[in-house]
C-alpha cells in the first residue's frame, strides 16, 4: 500500500457538520453513528485522531499481514502530527514494514518558522530527515511527503515543492504528492517540480479518484509521466465536504478508472491504497481496515479486465520500482 496514515491527527481538516447535526460535531463514538461518519468523517472531532488508536493499529496490521500484505507507505508528514518511534513499534510488534515520510503537508499546517525558511534550509531539513532521522530521533524516512498543496498552490507550499525537487535530485529518492482538489492542480505541482531538478518518473500523484474525472485530462495528465495513485479505496461519501462539486468515485467506478488505465498502457505506472486518516475507517469501529484492498478490490480487478500479472504490477511491482533509491 503505497499511501497510508497509522498515527496522525487530522485536526487541520475539521469541518463543521450539517445544519441540525451540530451536536455530532463533540458526539462519542457510538455504533448507531457509524453511518453518519461514514458521510461526515470530518465533522466529529474525535474521528480525526488516528494517534489514539495505536493499540487498534496493530491488530489491523497483523491482519494486513495475514491477508497478503507486506508493506505499507506510512506518508505522515510535519503538520499532522507524524510520530515515527510510534511507527518503528508497530513495525517491531507486528513484522510489517512501515516506510515513514519526509517534508510538510499543507500550508495551513506551516509554521511560522517554517514559512520563513529559504529553499536551502528546507532542502536541508528534508534531505536531513531522510539521511539523518527525523524529530530528533535517529529514523530515517524512506520517501519525501506526502507533501501537501492546495488550489490554488501557496507560496510557501511552492518553496517547499521546490525544496523536494532539490532534495530529490540530491538523494535519487521517492516522492510523493497531495495534490489541491482541482483537475489542474497534479500538472501545476509537475512542471514545479520539473522546473527545479525533480525526477517525475520517481514521483507519485496521490487522490486521482478525487481529482481528475475526464478521460481525456486523465490521460494528458498520465502522460507526464508520473505514478498515478487511487488511495481513497473504502471512501464512499455523498456530500465531499473540501470541495462539494466533487462526486466521490465508488470502489466500482475506481477500479472502472484503473482498467481504463490498463487498457491505454498505463499498467507500470498506477499505485493504489486505502489513505486511511479517521476512525472510523478502521475495522475497530466497522470499518474496511486496511486489508480492504487485498481482500476485495483484488477480486474485482479480477472480474473488470485485469488480469493477475497486471495486479501483481499495480501492488508489488510498481511500488518497488519507485521506492528504490537511484
Ligand atoms: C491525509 C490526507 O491528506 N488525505 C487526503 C484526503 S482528501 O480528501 O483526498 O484530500
């Protein structure tokens, strides 16, 4: 899985609910409002903080394992509370290796001294937590991001894109972007990054299925030349609340996208995941978990057209090839 949350807050993106759904906003978690999350994951403060919940983490990373699964892309960075001795436990405990992420997300989640900060400096501050370690400690990430933008692109989200760039060319290392929620917001972040030295053919485009919807931008996009990431697997909501002219894809119409983007040869170039950020998503409170994937998206695959080798390229292949250092 090559674009997954373990310990995270997502206190950033709280959004109020509904008009006369007020009260769910401080409501505990109780099952009769499993279907309600579901639709408003962002509105109920406690959802959105997966680092309460380490003890859950490692019962679902040991199904994950049990299920198939190997590896998981942990892309916490700076501003959502990433806690990597908290990641190396749960890799030692459960036998699943967590590659941990490097650099900042959003603007709104920048501090102050993090705006001030040149290019240089920031480049260094990446390029340290990959060699070095990160928050003082002496783990050392495995990718750069997710590096969160928004639409459109602030300043100090630029300098931080152009940070990644120069760190990328330095280190031959991974990448991994949250691109803003407009269809022109993958390919704006693209020509930054090339324009500073970035190597796109190393560089995954995260939240496709929430982002691009025309076949044809789609594959003007793809032919960029970037990984091509659907990772909101298990997301089904009706009203998206960061942009309400988006229609949420289902898992049916995602892997309808993937085979589309099999059939125009695009099958070395896609990566998928679950992006899993609240709760609720966990299988501790009903959830999909992170096995939803392996256990029924596979299957589907199966039966739309793509065939075992190509599965097989989307979930081993493809992420081995970008997440080995050049
Ligand atoms: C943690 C994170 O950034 N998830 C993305 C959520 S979004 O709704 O696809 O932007």
């Amino acid at each position: 899985m090559t674009h997954e949350h373990l310990v995270m807050s997502f206190e950033c993106s709280y959004t109020p609910p509904p008009p006369g759904d007020e009260a769910m906003a401080e409501n505990p978690f109780k099952m009769q409002h499993m279907h309600w999350l579901r639709q408003h994951p962002y509105s109920c403060r406690e959802n959105l903080f997966l680092s309460q919940e380490t003890n859950a983490l490692r019962d679902e990373l040991l199904a994950y394992k049990k299920a198939g699964g190997g590896t998981i892309v942990e892309n916490t960075t700076t501003g959502i509370d990433r806690d990597l001795p908290a990641l190396r436990q749960l890799a030692k405990d459960t036998g699943v290796h967590v590659i941990a992420g490097a650099g900042y997300y959003i603007d709104c989640t920048h501090t102050e001294a993090t705006k001030k900060m040149s290019v240089e400096k920031l480049t260094n501050s990446i390029v340290n937590e990959v060699l070095h370690g990160a928050d003082g400690t002496d783990i050392r990430c495995g990718v750069i991001g997710e590096i969160g933008t928004g639409w459109p692109i602030t300043e100090s989200e630029k300098k931080v894109l152009r940070s990644t760039a120069h760190a990328q060319a330095q280190l031959g290392c991974p990448v991994i972007i949250h691109p803003g929620r407009d269809p022109a917001a993958p390919a704006e972040v693209v020509r930054i990054l090339q324009e500073n030295g970035g190597d796109i053919s190393k560089t995954v485009m995260s939240h496709l299925d929430r982002t691009i919807f025309d076949e044809g931008e789609l594959l003007e996009f793809a032919n960029m030349g970037s990984y091509l990431e659907y990772d909101l697997f298990g997301t089904e909501m009706l009203n998206y609340p960061f942009n309400l002219k988006v229609d949420m894809p289902s898992d049916s119409q995602r892997v309808k996208t993937l085979a589309f983007l099999v059939k125009e040869g695009y099958e070395d170039k896609i990566v998928i995941a679950h992006d899993i950020h609240t709760k609720n998503r966990l299988t501790k409170f009903g959830g999909h978990g992170y096995s939803h994937i392996l256990k029924n998206i596979v299957p589907k695959m199966l039966t739309r057209g793509i065939t075992q080798h190509q599965v097989d390229k989307i979930l081993i292949d493809n992420p081995k090839c970008w997440l080995t250092f050049k």
